[in-house]
C-alpha cells in the first residue's frame, strides 16, 4: 500500500483511497476540492500523493471541519476551509478567485463521525432527539419537526422511496397515530422502537429493523439526493479540461444519480426512441473513467464495513 495512505488511515478509515488518488491523478500535483472533507481521511491522502497538492476542503457540518482541521494542521498552507453545502460549490470556488480545479471527490452520506455522535440524532445505537441534520446551523427541519408536519402519506412515501422499506405504510400509521394522540415520536428511540413493532422480521434480515427509515429520514430531511445531479454538472463546469471528478456513494438511490447524471454528460441520450430530436439534456463533456462501478477490495470490506456498500464512479473532463 502507497505510505501516503497508510499514514492518513490513521486518523479515519477513508473509502477506497487507493483507487479515490489514482482516479484523480494527484499525484501529478493541482487544485482538488474535497467537497465532503468529514474527517480530512481523503484530503490527507490527496496532500501526501504530492507536495504540490492544494485543497479545498467543503463540509457543511461546523463540528466535521473543526475535526478535520484538528487532523490536517501540518498541511495549513496547503488548505481552505470552507462551512458550506457542496449544492454551492461553484460560488465557493468562485469567491476563492480560483478559475479552474483540476479534481473533485465526493464522498457521500453521513461521517462515522456524526454516526457515532451520541446527541445528534442520526443513530438508534444512543437515546436522543431525533434530529439528524447534517448542518444543525443551517434552517431546515429536524426529522422529529417533519414527522409533526407531514402528512401520514407523505411520512410513507419518504420512508418508502429512500428507505425501501416494505412496511412504509404501517409506519407512517403509527408515527401519525401516536401524535394524534398527543404524543408525536420526538427522539431516535421512541422511532426505533416504534418501527421494530411494525415490521416483520424474518431471518435473512440481518440489519436492525430501523435501519432503513433513519435512513430514508436522514436523506429526505438533508435533501441529499435533490442536490447531486446540479451538484455533478456544476463540478464538471469547475474542472479544467482534463480534470477529474470522482463520487462514492453509498446506497442504490444516490449511485442510480450517479451513473445517469455522468453517462448523460459521456452523450448517452436518455431520450424515448421516438423522440425526433433529443431533450434529455445530453452532452459530450466528458469520458467515463469507470464503465462500472468499483468497488472495495474484500480486504478493504472486511476491515472497514462502511466500505461494503461503496460505489465509486469517476469521469473526466474533456474540453
Ligand atoms: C462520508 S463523510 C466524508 C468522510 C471523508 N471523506 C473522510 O475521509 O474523512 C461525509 C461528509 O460529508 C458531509 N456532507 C454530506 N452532504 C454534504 C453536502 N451536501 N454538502 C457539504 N457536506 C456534506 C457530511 O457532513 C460528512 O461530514
Ligand atoms: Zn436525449
């Protein structure tokens, strides 16, 4: 393994590093921005692969920056910093006078960080109010303020379409249920016991029945997939030509955008075959540098189990 990398997994587990700098090309040097640096594990791999590498480091948790900066002090000259959402990236980039970047990373979802994060709301491992905002500075919903607000039917649809979970309806029912009656479901518990009543468990199901309505919950009220198709179009607009943009994301939803959003930019035109003319927004802008998606090496899965469902894909520009 590169010495760049074993160094930087010392302070967090980044996904793939190996494949995440050879994507990039770092070590030829140039601007990367790590639009969701959480803990810096991959912004450290990209500022040890070469001297003359620069970052600019995005996360809009305040507390991830503060630990990444914590963790990257050594490469200070080297660094930015910037509290925002990477839906922004092209102002941020913007204001820091910078005309062109030659890669972008980013790694998607939520940190181990803020999943180990006793009062943030985000796991049903710790008794807490059910917030799971990844920027709590910021002026969106909690996810207990979206379950007082929605409907019982827009409760299901969210825990159906991000969660894919087959009991949705039954859910919904209760969370809607027990606020009528005076008593809405307020902190990670009350919904974690709540959805193990409702589902039905058979024995292949091998995650807590939770699982996947937190999910469903964290993406719905962070807007996370709402955000990557502009987010990927604004990042190709950034690079210079030749410049590479790489995503790891984490479940089937996010990579579904992936995949589409970089192929419709490769010319795959999504169009019905009898359209006379294309409207799908389909342009050459860039070559897919992964025809699938990669994956992790199984020793990689076995020692990091977030890395067991990452789905890397990467393209580059070409004008
Ligand atoms: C999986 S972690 C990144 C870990 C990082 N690559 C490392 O090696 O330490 C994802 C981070 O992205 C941040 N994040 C998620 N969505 C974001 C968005 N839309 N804008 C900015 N940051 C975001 C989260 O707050 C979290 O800190
Ligand atoms: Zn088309």
């Amino acid at each position: 393994m590169n010495k760049s990398i074993e160094k930087a997994g010392n302070l967090h587990k980044p996904v793939m590093p190996s494949e995440v700098l050879d994507l990039l090309a770092s070590e030829k040097g140039g601007i990367f921005v790590d639009s969701t640096i959480g803990m810096g594990g991959h912004a450290k791999a990209i500022l040890l692969s070469a001297d003359n590498t620069e970052v600019i480091g995005i996360d809009q948790d305040a507390a991830a920056l503060e630990i990444a900066k914590e963790n990257l002090k050594e490469f200070n000259k080297r660094l930015t910093f910037i509290h925002s959402n990477f839906a922004d990236i092209k102002q941020v980039v913007d204001k820091s006078g910078i005309s062109g970047v030659d890669g972008i990373i980013a790694d998607l979802g939520v940190s181990s960080y803020q999943l180990d994060s006793e009062r943030r709301g985000f796991s049903f491992r710790f008794d807490a109010p059910l917030d799971m905002r990844m920027n709590p500075d910021g002026d969106i919903e909690t996810a207990a303020e979206i379950l007082e607000r929605l409907s019982e039917e827009e409760i299901a649809n969210i825990i159906f379409q991000y969660g894919e979970e087959r009991f949705s309806r039954r859910i919904a029912r209760r969370i809607v249920k027990r606020r009528e009656m005076g008593d809405p479901v307020k902190t990670t518990f009350e919904l974690a016991e709540l959805v193990k009543r409702s589902v039905k468990r058979t024995k292949q199901d091998r995650i807590h029945p939770a699982t996947r309505t937190f999910q469903a919950l964290r993406i719905a009220i962070n807007g996370e997939l709402e955000i990557l198709e502009e987010f990927i179009k604004d990042s190709i607009d950034l690079l210079k030509k030749d410049g590479r943009l790489v995503i790891i994301s984490f479940h089937s939803l996010e990579d579904r955008i992936v995949k589409r959003t970089m192929q419709k930019l490769a010319g795959k035109c999504f169009c019905p075959p009898k359209f006379p003319k294309c409207v799908c927004g389909m342009s050459r802008d860039v070559k897919l540098l992964t025809k699938k998606p990669v994956v992790a090496s199984e020793n990689e899965q076995f020692e990091n189990p977030r890395a067991r469902s990452a789905k890397l894909r990467a393209c580059q520009k070409l004008k």
